[in-house]
C-alpha cells in the first residue's frame, strides 16, 4: 500500500460539481478581478473566524508582506519571528529593507513564547510574527500581551492554522492582523495560490485593499507604494464552495491525530513532550528526548484546539533520516518541516552573524512529519501506524 503525504484532488473529486458550477458561475460573469465573489467570500472568512473584517490577497506571502506595508514597516526596523518556521515569515521582512529578529522555539511545542519574544524586544522593534505552527496554537494571548504593553504590532501567521482555537476564539483574530494562506496543502486548500488578512481594525483593512491594489486610491492616485496582491475572483469563487466543509476536514484531522497518539503512545519507546507549560521545564529529560525514547508525539498545549495541518514527531538519537528512508521503503510518505532554521540560511547570514538557537537547530534535525490528510482511509491511516511500529520494534 502507498500512503501519500498529501493528495488535494481527492478532497476536490467529491465536489467536483459544485467546483464546476462556481467556474461556470465566474466565467459567465466574464468578472475576474476583485469584485462580488471576492468581497462575499471575504465576508465569508471573516465571520467563520468572528473577525470584522478581511482582505483577500494573492499568497499568504503577500498576506505577510501586506500587513507589514499596511503599518509602514521598512529599513531600521525589527521584525521578531521564531527560527523554527516556514520561509515566508522573516523573507517578507527582509524584502521591505528590515530586520528580522530571529528567537528560539519551545522544544515541546515548536512554537514562539512570551517570553522568547519579550527577551528579544528593543526600541527599534516594530513588530512580532507568531507562527501557529503545524496548526498548533502559539501562546498568543501572552504574546498579544507583552506587544500591547510595547505598542508592537501582532501579525499572526496563521498560515499552517485556520481553525485552531485558543479559549473557544479562532487563531488569526487576536493579532492586528491574521494570514491566512490558500496554498492546497493548508487546512483550506485553493486552487493555486490565495491567502486572506484578517484584521480588526477599519483603518487597517481599509490600507490593505489600496496596498493589493498598487496603493492605489481613488484611481490612480498613489499615495503609498503598494502592489499586486489582489485575490483572483476565480479562486474566491471555488474557495466559497469548500469553506463550509473546513469543520468536517478538521475533525478529520483530528480523528487521524487521536489514532496516532493513541496507537504510537502504546510502545514503550514513544513518549511526549510532557511540560506543565511550554516555557517551562524545557531542559527536562523527556522534553529532549534523553529518557530512551526514540520518538517523541506531537505536544498539545493546554487550552488550545490545534488544527492539525501537520503531525509532526520528533525522532531522537540522529535516528530520523532512518525511519525517514524505513517509511519511503514502506510506501509512506513523509517530509522534514523544516532542515534549516532561519536563522542559519545563507540569505540571512547578514542578520544573524553567529547566534544560536538551541532548540530550533535541535527540531530541525529531528522533526518528522506523517500524513494527515482529512480523507485518509482507516486503512491508510493503520499502514503507517503500522510501518512506524515495526520501525521502533527493530531498534
Ligand atoms: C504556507 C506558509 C506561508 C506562505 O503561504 P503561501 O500561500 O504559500 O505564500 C507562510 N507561513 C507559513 C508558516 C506557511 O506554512
């Protein structure tokens, strides 16, 4: 059997009429930027999340790069972000001449805390980008709270975690501004590329429409320097055919997510990353993997509703690339998100000459992701239980 880490079209497959008829629908139309489709479905995104507003724009990049335009980030300032990340959140900072500021990771939980963000704060520090990682919450009400207090701003790459909830709220609306990507491998998978900024402020969102749109208002008067970042009218369209079904596929998510952890956690050589809080206790031996354990389960923190976008192990002993070559051999697919912390690509070199983040540079040698895919069959879903199993009985 050959479990593939990820295949949208099977998802589309079961809506195929309905993806046909918003086609259909947009190319009747003959409307193709901005426009109905677009504003409803922006709507759309913004009540789902209990947002007041939201901005379709063109990639979760350009969600990132516009909300740092739309609050006039540019040379001489500092962006904080964590290390352990995809690409996309410190390369939007550097391209508008600033300065990412990269700071280390929970080992537990992956994620940016409070208090890795507070230590990492100076008077030229503009703003923070806490990433929702593999759609696992960030401690954002603590990191809302220390920016506040600094008058930071938050923009919350939200990206890996449309869906995941703090308190009962929705991931993406306690920032200023929250971004969304519609890239297929996220929780709500596009056509191409798509992204969304969720923002809580009129003025906010008004100076994300003018930036997609050249910075253009009224016609072409430009009063800032903008882009093209505009969401096509086409992909709103499909996309409001698949936002009502997001629930259902996070439930998904999460039953494949109980099934590992239920099953994986039975063998005597798995364990979890067990701290009270993320930032405490972090040097304890099972949060880093030095009790005999040779992989360690994804860590919830408490509070939260991860969505699920990625279920991510850490494999200790510089055993990953093993089981890594083990679940090719077997048919599974998996993928290392990420190698290489930010704070070590060449292209940052200039920034961070010489500093160390131990446990980002610890994940990235660990980090094992699985399928997880909201329409993996109970079958699929038991060949990698299954394949990860006979892996660690052969230790
Ligand atoms: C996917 C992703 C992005 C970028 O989204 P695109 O739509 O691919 O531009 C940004 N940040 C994170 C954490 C992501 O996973």
């Amino acid at each position: 059997m050959n479990v593939p880490l990820f295949t949208p079209n099977r998802q589309n497959q079961e809506l195929a009429t309905e993806l046909r008829a918003a086609c259909n629908r947009v190319f009747d139309a003959g409307a193709f930027i901005l426009g109905s489709e677009v504003e409803q479905f922006e709507r759309q995104v913004a009540a789902w999340h209990g947002a007041p507003a939201a901005v379709g724009v063109s990639s979760g990049t350009d969600a990132l790069l516009a909300s740092l335009m739309a609050r006039g980030i540019r040379e001489g300032d500092q962006v904080i972000v964590p290390a352990f990340t995809f690409f996309a959140t410190a390369g939007v900072v550097t391209r508008l001449g600033a300065c990412p500021v990269f700071v280390d990771v929970c080992p537990a939980c992956f994620q940016m805390t409070a208090e890795s963000f507070a230590a990492a704060i100076t008077p030229q520090t503009r703003a923070v980008i806490p990433v929702h990682l593999f759609g696992h919450a960030a401690d954002i009400e603590g990191i809302v709270k220390v920016a506040d207090a600094h008058r930071i701003a938050v923009i919350e790459d939200t990206a890996q975690a449309m869906g995941a909830e703090v308190g009962g709220r929705k991931v993406g609306s306690f920032g200023d501004f929250g971004c969304l990507s519609f890239f297929p491998t996220k929780n709500l998978g596009g056509f191409g590329d798509g992204g969304m900024v969720l923002t809580r402020n009129a003025r906010d969102a008004e100076n994300l429409r003018q930036i997609r749109n050249h910075g253009m208002h009224p016609k072409y008067h430009h009063h800032h320097v903008g882009g093209n970042f505009r969401l096509d009218a086409l992909q709103a369209a499909l996309l409001q055919v698949k936002l009502p079904h997001v629930n259902g596929w996070l439930a998904r998510r999460a039953q494949h997510a109980a099934r590992y952890q239920a099953a994986l956690s039975q063998h005597p050589r798995v364990g979890i990353s067990r701290v009270a809080r993320c930032d405490e206790n972090c040097s304890a031996a099972d949060c880093h993997g030095d009790s005999g354990m040779a992989i360690l389960l994804p860590h919830v923190r408490e509070g939260q509703t991860p969505a699920w976008n990625q279920f991510t192990l850490r494999v200790t002993g510089g055993r990953r690339d093993a089981l890594r070559d083990y679940l090719t051999a077997q048919g599974v697919g998996s993928e290392i998100y990420y190698p290489i912390p930010l704070h070590q690509q060449p292209c940052f070199a200039f920034h961070c000459p010489d500093i160390s983040l131990p446990n980002a540079e610890r994940l990235a040698k660990e980090v094992l992701s699985l399928p997880i895919f909201p329409e993996l069959s109970e079958n699929e879903v038991e060949h990698v239980i299954n394949a990860v199993i006979r892996w660690l009985d052969a230790l």
